[in-house]
C-alpha cells in the first residue's frame, strides 16, 4: 500500500475537523467580541484548508505529492491557527514564531501541489 493511500483518511479526518473548526471559529469571530480578528483569521485558514485537503484525499491515486502536501497543510493549519485561538484565549501563543512556521508550512503545502504537477501519475 502506497503513503498516498495510508494517508487518505488521515486528509479526510482534518478536512472534516478544519471544516468544523473554521465555522466555530467565524460564529467565535462574529459572536465573541474582543479580539475578533484573531478567530477570525483561524478559521480563514481552517476553512481555506479543508475542502484542499479534501481535494487531496481524492486525488491521492493521480498526485504522488499528495501525502507532502497534505502533511505540510496539516501541520501548518494545526500551528497557524492553533497560536492564535491560543493567542485569543490565553494572551500567550504555543510558542514564538508559531504563526509564521505554520504559515510557511502551508505555503510548502501548496508548493507541493504545483510540484505534483510534474511528478503526477498517469492514468
């Protein structure tokens, strides 16, 4: 069994929980007053990553880059907006740079999409 195929469910399990996620924290953003934007931009990015790691999960037999991309837009959205709902919450991030390495993280993530485009698997 390729990575690509282990890793499916593991795309389909994060696009459901940033998909979730992404809702809670926009009705977070509308509802919770103080710090709006922080929630804001979260669930932006939860929101953003969830149908693409979807997309992913369905494409895992024609994209070889499909376990990369979707590990980096994980680990990215994971760190991104996990600082700043702990930023909101807790006035403290996860840890210095939290914010910028998952925001890095994604954009490899997206990177590696575009590689796919050369290393795809023919039909």
């Amino acid at each position: 069994m390729s990575l690509n195929a282990r890793l499916e469910p593991v795309l389909y399990l994060f696009a459901g929980l940033f998909g979730a996620a992404g809702v809670a924290l926009a009705a977070l953003a509308t509802h919770g007053g103080g710090q709006a934007n922080l929630p804001a931009s979260a669930s932006a990015m939860c929101l953003a990553h969830a149908p693409a790691l979807l997309a992913l999960a369905l494409g895992t037999t024609r994209l070889k880059t499909a376990w990369l991309a979707g590990f980096l837009m994980i680990v990215g959205t994971l760190l991104f907006a996990g600082d700043l709902v702990t930023l909101r919450f807790t006035a403290a991030g996860l840890f210095p740079y939290a914010a910028p390495i998952g925001g890095w993280a994604m954009m490899l993530g997206w990177l590696a999409v575009a590689a796919g485009a050369g290393f795809r698997v023919r039909a």
